[in-house]
C-alpha cells in the first residue's frame, strides 16, 4: 500500500469514528412528527424538556454512503498516482 492510500484509508477510519461518535440526533414527538436535534456525542443525547433525542439513522446512512463514496473516489486517483 502506498503512502497516499494510507493517508486516503486513515482519513477514511477517522471520519468513520466521528460520525458514530457523534451521530446526528432527533426528536420525536408523540404525533409521530420529528425535529432535527443536531449532532451530539453518542452517549449524551441532546434532550428538549423531557423529550430524549434519538439518533437519525437515515441521516447516519447517508453520511456513510457519501463517505465510503469519497473513499472509493480516493482510492481510484490515489491508484492513478502510480
């Protein structure tokens, strides 16, 4: 492995950590309405009064979809550079 593919993978592991360390949250009301709560450390939801937040999980899926993408991408010109 290249040093560039390291470097692609590395930045790849690191954004991977953040965004399950800090996923994106929301409220979800009784009606069955939500509301973004914003990002938040994964064991320390945000809470508005007495509603806890839960993690968006559609929200965290397209963030790792456009992640893995950009890894993909990387690899690709990273494997041109040779």
């Amino acid at each position: 492995m290249n040093k560039l593919k390291y470097l692609v993978f590395t930045i790849y592991i690191l954004a991977s950590s953040l965004i399950l360390l800090f996923p994106p949250f929301r409220y979800i009301y009784a009606s069955g309405a939500y509301k973004n709560a914003g990002y938040g450390f994964l064991f320390s939801p945000p809470q508005l009064n007495s509603i806890n937040a839960s993690v968006d999980v559609p929200m965290l899926l397209c963030e790792f979809i456009i992640i893995t993408t950009l890894y993909f991408f990387g690899l690709r010109i990273s494997s041109k550079q040779n």
